[in-house]
C-alpha cells in the first residue's frame, strides 16, 4: 500500500494488509475504551472500539449516498436497496438468517435512509460478534437480490409509505422539498412506494426494451438497478465501518480486513456533495401555508445557510441559536408567551445533507397566536435585528465553551449500538482526523482570546447578515378550515406524492419593511449571566471491591420512604432525584384526571424561563401526572441540584393557577387528545387493549368532555386537596450522600398531608381476562383518511409473583419473536408494523403476550395469520433442537446479566421496583439463574396451555382497529384465473400470441381492478361479445376477493364486546403483591 503521512501500513498474517492511523484520538476523559482508525485496501475506513467491559458488541457501516442519488426515474431506490440487503447473501443465502443470529445473541439490528448516507448497524452479544460481522459484510459484497423477495419487500417500501402518509412530519418534509429549485436533488421523493418504484418498469415495458417476467408491475429492472450500476453507488471508498467488542483491538482489526476487504472501490466520489441551495431567490422571501392531518398551529421560518460542519471549531449557528431558542427573561420565547401567542419555540441549523443546511425557526402557536402570525413572525425577524445590533458579552461565548468541555469530559457511555452509529456517521465530517470523536462536542473559545472579536465573531456577523427577512421561508401550519378563516381567497394545490394542500404567497411589501427595520419591541434583550454552569464537577471516588447492586431504603415515615445508592461505579458528578407522588384524589375521576393532567401543565408553564437556565447548565426537570398521581424527575450535574429541586417542589406545592394560561393549557390538552385519535392504527389497537384491562383508567373521550368546564378555581382547589393526602416513593442515586437525599425528601414532605390510605392502595391494578375466553372489541379508526387498520392480540400468562411463570414465559416470548416478524412481516407482508412482546399490565404485577400488526388487510384477516402463525409454532417448538433452545435461553441470560452502561440507566433499573412497591431490585440476576432449569417441556405446555389457538384454558383478548378508507378494489389470482377460463371458453383469443397472457396484469402483487379493465378492455373491447365479459369482472372481484380486503365475517367461537364497561366489570382485578423482598435495611449507618 502506499505510504501517507500520518499513516503506517501493517501486514498481519492472516488478513489483507491495512493502513493504521498513528495519532491519538482525542477522547473523554471520562471514556476508558481503546480506538484505533484503519484503512482497508479498497479505501473503507474503519474506527475500531476496544471495551474491555463490554459485554454487548455492535457495529455500524455507513454508506455516504442516500435518497438524493436516487436515480431520476426510480424515486426511493435507495431505500428500497435498504431493505433488500437483509435478505440474504450468497455465504448466508436464508432470508432470516441474520436476524434470527442476533436474536439468538441477545442481540438486534436496524437501518435507515437519510439523504446523503444510509446506514446499517446492530448489537450482539460480545461471544458472537465475529460471526455477526461475517453475515453483516455479506450485505456489502454478495448481496442476493433475489427475484422472490423484490416483489415482497417492495410491499414492505409501499406498506412504510402508507404508514406515514397521514403523518404531517413526513407530509411537510416532502413539500419543503417540492418547493425547492426545479431540478434540484433535494426535490426527490426518498422513501418511495410502490408507483415510483415501479414506473420505471411500466415505462420500459411501454417501449417495449422490458423482457417481462413478473405480470403487469414488472420489476425485473429494479434489480438490475441495485445489481448495475447502484453498487457503484455502494463503493468501498465511501464507506465508513465502526466496530466495538471486547476484543482486542489487533482482533478487531483483522476481522475488519479480513472481512470488508471484499468491498469493491468503484472509484466513485468518496463524499458527493450538494453543491447548491434548494431555495433560491423565486423560494425566498415567500409564506407556504399548508393544510395539516392534526390539529397544532405552527409557524416554521427557514433560511438556507452553509453547510455546517466545516465551522466545528466555534460553531457560529450553534452560537445564533443560543440566543434566538433561549427561553428566559428577555427572550423572543418570553415575550410571544406573554402575548398568549406561542406555547414553546426551538430553533437550531439542520445538516439536511453532505453540503447542504438550514436555520430553522420553529414557533408552537395557540389560536390567537395563528391569527397574529405576522406578529409572531416580525417579533423573530426583530429580535434577530436584535443581534446584528448587539455587542456580545465575553461570558455569553465563554459559557457556551465551559459548557462544552463539562459535557464532553463526562460524557458517559451509551448503547454500544448507538455509539458505534454515531462514530460511524461522524467519520466522513470534514474534521482532523484526530479530533473526529472530539469536534463535534467541543467548541473553541473565539481565536483562543477572552476578548470578543476574530474568526469567531466575524463568522457569527456574516450569518447574522444572511437571516433576514428577504432570504427565509416561512411555513404556516394549520388544519384547512383554519386557514380558510384566514385567507378565504387562498388558490389551493396539492403535492404530488401525500397529496399536502398548500398555498404560497409572497411576503408582502408591508411586512419586509417591518421586518427590516430596526428592532422596537423593549422587552427584547440579550441573556445575563448563567447561574447553572457547574463549577463544581468533582468526584470523591473511592476504591470499591465490587460496587452495590441495588439502593437501600434510608428513611421511612408517614409521607414518604426513600431509597438511596451513592454512585460507586460511574464516578460522574451527576445524580438522579425521582419522586413518585401518589394520592387518592389524582385519579378518582375522569375530572380529576384531567385535572391533575392541567396541573402539571400549569407547573411546567411557569418554571419555563427558571428552568430553561438549568436546562443549560445540564440541570434537567421533569412533571407529568400518571394513573395514581404525579412523577418528579431531577437528573444531571449535582453541584446544582440542590437549587434546581428546591424552586421547582416550591412551585409545585405553591402554584396560583392564572386563568389566562390556564386557558392556553386546555387549548393545548385538548389538541393532544384529539390528535391522539389521528395518529398511528397501532398506537390506537394498544391503547385500547391497554384501557380494557386496566381498572382505574379514563378514556381520552371522558377527559375531553370534562375539559371545557375546568375554571381556575376548581383547579386551584384540586391542587390543595391532592396535596392534602399523599404518599411518596422516593429515589436519589448518584453523587450526593445519605444527608443530601435526606434534605430532598424532607423537602419534598414540606407542607404535604399524609394519605389516609395504605401505599398499596394507591397502586395500579390490572383486570384480569378469565381463563377459557376468547374476546374481541371492534372499532373504527377515526381518521377517514387512514388507510391502515390494526390488530392488539393478546394472551394472558399470569402474575409475575410466580418466578417460574415469569421466566418461562420471558422465554417463550424469546423464542416467538423473530419468528412472528419473519413470517408475518418479511413472508406474507401483512405490513409495515410487526410486532410480538410481552406485555405488563397495570400494576406490573400481571403479565402476558401481545402481537401487534398494522395493515391495509383487514383485522379480522390479521388475527387469522397471527393464529395460523402461532398453529405453526407448535411444530417448531416441538421439534426445536436442544442446541437452538440452549441459544434462545442463553440470548435471556445475557440480556439479563447485562450491566448499565451510565447512570441514568441504572437509576432507571432502580426507579421500576421502587416505584411499583416491588422492591425486587437483583430479579433479572435471580431469574437468569432459574432460567437454566426451565426445559422445553415447560415452554411448550405453557404455549399450548397460554398461546395455541386451540387451547381451552388460555385468556385471550383481541382488538381491532379498522380503517373506514375504501380501497381500490384489486383482482385476486382467483378472480383473474376464474376470467381467463371464461375468455378461453369464449375462444376470443384464437390466434393471438401468448404474450397477452404474459403480459396480462396479475403475479404476486393483485393488480387494481382500474389497470386490469384497462387492459382487457384494450385486448377484447373491439371484440364481438368482448364487452359483455367485460362487465362480469366486477362480479368475479366480489365473488373471489383479495384475501384480507373483503368484509371481517364473525369469528366462530369469539365473544364480540359490545359494552366495554360491563365487560371490565366483570373482570377480576389483580392483587397488589407489595413488597416481594424485606431488604432490612432500617436501621442503618451513614454512608
């Protein structure tokens, strides 16, 4: 190889020669994991991650071509090149066989498609990652792109379409770029479905250069595409690999050799760029209004800036954003939530792709806000004259640096998978390579000088001077009939791929002149110093034989107990502070749920600017109601806790409900609630499963009609009574000692009442289905313009207070899982979203199975797949071999025995038994010992006790959720043969060549009974007695339907739910198992 500065070539025995990068990477201070960079023959670069801790390997390879280099006439081929690389390679030929590896492993993978990379990524268990890595470089050397899963995997692309096109995101996403510069790549329809996918085959097929072997949507040259020339796409020298394991790092990088040196370098353009603004100046300076699926008004102002990642040494949109996000005193936030106008504003610069970024500036409006957008907007075009006008402070940079540094040199460790996607991405930004973990982190004071000034200022004013006015866009967000009360005259059109109706219209000459002024609004000013930056980050960090597995219960009395662990194994100054208020009176009733609900809004509204600062300074809050009262959540940097828990329990015992924010907070709860209704069919098929068998939940429709009546005082006087009787659960972990969470919880106990319940009262309780039943609650989706209906099927094993139960049905659940998505999701492509889990019911004291599917097939079609799958299962349960059952067992075990990797995750650990009153803090490590003697026996019994659909004992209850949108009729196989017989028996096609049969539409996917008349109609039309068979083919699709698109016929032996309340009424509730460990830990000595 040849020889590049910075660079040494090694050679090992037994794998392809590679280039080794000899400067140290800079890393953490707090990171104790080992990095080396190779570069393969072939130009792939790859980081390697040595953790002699890890006991969970991953890796990521990422591609630097995405959605944009999508060719012009096959929008979403990237995409769907995505989706096929996971099935099958010519080493590992089998569909599932990657996936059914990791899930062996305890391990799982995932990838995606962005605009100028695309990546892939998994975890595995640290034993098996060679292996892993062997079937994973496979997807970028030997691909199959078999014919047998194109067709299939191109309904799974068209099933992701259609689960996002009622989703405004991707729906405003998509025209942000149709109302881009004509011919600009950023216009491309990325994600793509099946009529993109597919024109280019009709359009081949029109010319008559497609050889067609697969019916009416041919899609022989997609293929082809993805086999020549995509993989010039797919070249090795635009490819960064990152690979993390408790191997050595020279182990790493022989299997890195080794394995990827396959890859070929086609010598494409290792990092293609953007190299234009998709706004130009017939983009600019213009008001999109767009007509939204869900209720929410918002205001969005764009401006296309440079790319950013070149400026990583000061950050210059990072320091604009500071200033025009920040939410205290003096803020454009501020000011507009004091008019009423805005319920929140984030702003921040978008990397959209390799050379290409905008500035976003995204105001939350309320009614009033939405009519007084031009207001809203002037206010943020005047506060960034604001900053053109403004000599900066030296702190107001230093601060942002100081933080920087605190952030980076105690970042703590993450989900392996997750860091190696981040290194992976972060390989190709345009940094030295030395500081490429670094510089994305960390920012530079401006030129090294405490003075303000230089490069980094100067930087800073040259943006400034871009965001004006006459270069942004802005996008008004609103359902329909809002807007025609606006702008009644609106000329309305619609983007071509999710139909989005929108309107564009220039600024008018009024608004710019305003807009250009200088900035007259008084109450706008620049921040003050930040009284949150930590200065204080030190660690008292002891020698510990083996650190603590679990908290210890510190002090108990008649308000609260507390748990406490003093952090001896992150040794990071941060901690956690959580307090689970519980009182009778927070969910008594649909009112007082709602009630509680405002509450917390009205908190959070008020501690915004006080705790927008401590957010800063990496103090972090968090108040939300739940079924039996109110969470508090305190985590991040300890020097300030103390500061930060104080005000915000003051503010929560001494709130005075102001009845003008109040009515912003109902405005805005009930947005959600109804918006809720618009969303995924799943979520919904969920939700309602979860609400059947909970005892003391509301639906969304009681809290709405109770909503409107709520006043100020009512609140008020709900707020001292859920006060008046409470208990607490209380949980501090982290850098701060036994008399430091003492104060928290005697705090926390300050001016608050006892309950006069016991605390096993005030828990959740689930209800329990009765063994022996089988029941099913139809719906309808509310949404008429959502396309997917969707199905909860649930099982019920049993409580978990039983260890065997528990365990056994973990495995169970492990050994159905990757099945249920390879042949519901891969195999018969019911949809987009497959899903099998267990499930904890309320309480988390109940247990049991739960499939979720969401399809355009109809429920009643879904839940017979599922139960066919599940008759399958027993076959391969039965005839499961001792080696694939030990796997699945020990994929439990490591999952089980899997250390936290930071704090935060531990406290999470902690905070589940803690508050449901378990206490059981060491279950995972005693059920990963009784696990090794469950047997198969056990297993299967349990599933055809539990799970088989033929079981007389199992509890099980399904919901369906059905889409109320028509769909295009389609002509089943059934109907299309049962046509060609009569068309043969009439003899019309005497004489004319085969290929009208061949090309007759059919195949694998049912053509729409639009394109198969269309077709006969051009074969027989002219025909004698041709029209009359013609108008049999209606009658044939009704006779012999598409499976799964016809009407649900009543399931033989189900009981149809038609009283939900009565049939809740008769369920058992389940028993509160309380404490399932005595620890013993009171009394106990100072830490």
């Amino acid at each position: 190889m040849a020889t590049i500065p910075d660079w040494e070539c090694v050679t090992p025995p037994s794998a392809p020669p590679f280039l080794v990068f000899k400067k140290p990477v800079l890393k953490s201070a707090q990171d104790d994991r080992e990095y080396r960079l190779i570069r393969l023959e072939n130009g792939l670069e790859a980081m390697l991650v040595h953790d002699a801790k890890a006991d969970k390997a991953a890796a990521s390879l990422d591609v630097a071509v995405g959605h944009l280099h999508d060719p012009d006439d096959m929008p979403g081929l990237a995409h769907f090149c995505e989706h096929l690389l996971f099935m099958g390679t010519e080493e590992f030929p089998r569909e599932n066989e990657y996936s059914e590896f990791l899930a062996k492993n305890n391990g799982g993978s995932n990838a995606y498609t962005s605009t100028s990379n695309t990546n892939y990524h998994f975890n595995v268990a640290t034993g098996a990652l060679a292996q892993a890595l062997a079937r994973f470089a496979g997807f970028f050397h030997s691909p199959l792109f078999a014919p047998s899963c194109t067709s299939r995997e191109l309904n799974a692309v068209d099933s992701e379409h259609k689960k996002n096109h009622q989703a405004d995101m991707w729906r405003i996403f998509q025209l942000s770029k149709h109302l881009s510069v004509e011919g600009h790549p950023w216009r491309k329809f990325g994600s793509g479905n099946r009529e993109s996918l597919s024109e280019a085959a009709k359009n081949l097929k029109a010319k008559g250069r497609l050889d067609t072997q697969n019916g009416f949507l041919a899609l022989s040259p997609i293929p082809s595409r993805l086999s020549s020339p995509a993989p010039s796409e797919y070249c090795a020298s635009r490819m960064r690999l990152c690979v993390l394991g408790n191997n050595s790092l020279d182990e790493l990088a022989v299997l890195a050799s080794k394995l990827f040196s396959p890859i070929v370098n086609r010598g494409a353009d290792p990092l293609p760029m953007v190299t234009s603004s998709p706004i130009g100046p017939n983009e600019s300076g213009t008001l999109v209004a767009v007509q939204t699926i869900m209720t929410f008004h918002a205001l969005e102002i764009a401006f296309p800036i440079e790319w950013q990642p070149p400026f990583w040494r000061h950050k210059p949109m990072n320091f604009i954003s500071h200033f025009v996000g920040h939410e205290g005193p003096g803020s454009v936030h501020s000011y507009l939530k004091n008019k009423g106008w805005i319920t929140g504003l984030s702003c921040a610069p978008q990397n959209l792709a390799r050379g290409l970024s905008m500035f976003k500036v995204t105001a939350y409006l309320t009614i009033d806000g939405f009519q007084n957008h031009r207001q809203v907007s002037l206010a943020i075009f005047k506060f960034l004259t604001l900053l053109r006008e403004s000599q900066f402070e030296v702190f107001h940079q230093k601060e942002l640096a100081t933080l920087s540094v605190t952030k980076f040199r105690f970042k703590e460790k993450g989900r392996p998978d997750s860091y190696a996607t981040w290194v992976a991405e972060h390989m190709s930004r345009p940094v030295p390579t030395e500081l490429m973990l670094s510089a994305q982190a960390l920012t530079w004071d401006w030129d090294g000088d405490d003075q303000p000034g230089g490069g980094g200022e100067a930087k800073v004013r040259a943006y400034l001077d871009i965001l004006r006015v006459e270069n942004a866009r802005a996008t008004l967000m609103a359902k329909g009939v809002e807007h025609v009360k606006l702008a009644p005259n609106a000329v309305w059109e619609k983007e071509p791929w999710y139909g989005t109706e929108y309107s564009v219209q220039k600024f008018d000459e009024e608004f710019v002149r305003q807009a250009q002024g200088t900035n007259d609004i008084k109450e706008l000013y620049l921040p003050g110093p930040n009284e949150f930056i930590p200065t204080n980050v030190e660690v008292d960090k002891r020698d510990v034989a083996e650190p603590l597995k679990r908290p210890h219960l510190i002090r108990e009395t008649p308000l609260s107990i507390l748990w406490h662990k003093k952090d001896d194994k992150f040794w990071v100054p941060k901690a956690h502070a959580i307090i689970d208020l519980r009182s009778p009176f927070g969910n008594a009733s649909p009112r007082a749920a709602i009630l509680t609900r405002l509450y917390s809004d009205v908190v959070n509204d008020a501690l915004t600017e006080f705790a927008y600062d401590a957010s800063l300074g990496m103090l972090e809050y968090n108040f939300v109601p739940h079924t039996n009262g109110l969470y508090v959540a305190m985590n991040g940097f300890n020097d300030k806790m103390a500061v930060l828990v104080k005000h915000v329990l003051e503010k929560i015992k001494g709130i005075v409900i102001d009845s003008n924010r109040l009515a912003v907070m109902k405005e805005q709860a009930k947005r959600d609630l109804e918006n809720f209704f618009l969303g995924q069919s799943y979520s919904l098929s969920d939700y309602y499963g979860r609400y059947i068998l909970a005892q003391q939940q509301w639906t969304l429709e009681q809290l709405l009609k109770e909503l409107p009546s709520v006043t100020a005082e009512e609140l008020q006087q709900h707020v001292k009574l859920l006060l008046s009787e409470v208990h607490m659960r209380i949980l501090v972990t982290g850098n701060l000692y036994k008399d430091e969470a003492v104060k928290i919880a005697e705090m926390a106990e300050e001016g608050l009442g006892p309950s006069k319940l016991p605390p096993s009262e005030l828990n959740d309780h689930a209800l329990i289905p009765h063994r022996g039943s089988n029941h099913t609650w139809t719906s309808i989706i509310p949404n008429p313009n959502q396309a997917n209906s969707a199905l909860t099927y649930y099982v019920h094993f049993g409580s978990i207070v039983d260890q065997r139960l528990r365990v056994t049905s973990s495995l169970l659940t492990q050994i159905l899982q990757e099945p249920a998505f390879n042949v519901l999701r891969t195999k018969e492509q019911l949809g987009y979203i497959v899903s099998c889990s267990g499930w904890l019911l309320a309480g988390q004291s109940e247990k049991g199975l739960r499939l979720v599917v969401q399809s355009e097939k109809t429920p009643g079609y879904l839940e017979d797949r599922v139960e066919a799958f599940l008759e399958g299962m027993k076959v391969t349960i039965e005839e499961m071999s001792a080696e694939d059952f030990a796997e699945h067992k020990g994929s439990l075990i490591k999952r089980w025995t899997e250390a936290e990797k930071n704090l935060m995750e531990e406290a999470s650990r902690f905070a589940v038994h803690v508050m449901n009153g378990q206490w059981d803090f060491l279950r995972s490590e005693k059920d990963a010992k009784f696990i090794e003697g469950v047997t198969k026996e056990d297993v299967l019994q349990m599933f055809l006790a539990d799970v088989h659909p033929a079981s007389k004992t199992r509890a099980k209850l399904s919901v369906h959720m059905r889409s109320q949108k028509p769909r295009q009729p389609r002509v089943s196989a059934a109907a299309a043969e049962a046509f060609a017989e009569l068309v043969r028996a009439k003899t019309l096609l005497d004489g004319v060549t085969e290929d009208v049969w061949a090309d007759a539409p059919g195949g694998d996917d049912p053509p729409s009974l639009l394109d198969f008349g269309k077709y006969w109609q051009g074969v027989l039309g002219s025909k004698a007695g041709g029209q009359e068979l013609l108008g049999l083919i209606p009658g044939l699709v009704a006779k012999h339907p598409v499976p799964g698109e016809g009407e649900d016929v009543p399931r033989v032996g189900v009981t149809y739910i038609s009283d939900v309340d009565a049939f809740k009424k008769g369920l058992v509730a389940s028993v509160d198992p309380g404490p399932m460990v005595q620890w013993g830990d009171l009394p106990v000595s100072k830490f």
